[in-house]
C-alpha cells in the first residue's frame, strides 16, 4: 500500500466520521451509533427528540420560575410592603 493510497484512506474514514458528527448534531441522527452498532436505523430520533423537548419544557419552566420571582422580589422590596409588617406586628 502506497504512502498516498494511506493518507487518502484516513482522509476519506475521518470526512466520513465528522460527517456522521454533524449530522448527529444538526439533526438529531444517530449515525455514530449506528456506525457502532448500538441501534438498527439511524434515522429515528425519538430519544433525540424526547430528550430535546423534555430540555424546551425545563426552560420553558424555569422562565415562569423565574418571572415569579422577580415579581415577588418587587413586592417584597417595596416600602408600602414593610410598613404593613410593621403595622400588623404591632
């Protein structure tokens, strides 16, 4: 095997590799696992795509979450607020 037949065979597995690495990335493929043999079709993304909506519902989540608690860090700050917990511990 020639010096330049190699390079060529390594150039060619490791643009085959990065490929299947976007792809997996861009579209939720599972080509580096099916290269492994750890799933029988690549192109059902249903883990991928369970997982990406259960992350959608956690930061839609944390969004209210954290909306609240400004809202109850602006009435906790208020003067009006304190003064009526004064009066009422009184």
């Amino acid at each position: 095997m020639s010096t330049l037949s190699l390079v060529l065979l390594l150039g060619s597995i490791t643009s085959i590799a990065l490929l299947a690495s976007y792809l997996d990335a861009k579209f939720q493929w599972c080509l580096n696992d099916w290269m492994n043999g750890k799933c029988s079709n690549p192109f059902i993304a249903s883990k991928a795509a369970l997982q990406q909506q259960r992350i959608q519902e956690k930061d839609a989540q944390i969004e209210a979450l954290m909306a609240r608690i400004e809202t109850l860090e602006a009435i906790v700050t208020e003067p009006a607020y304190e003064l009526n917990k004064k009066i009422n511990a009184l």
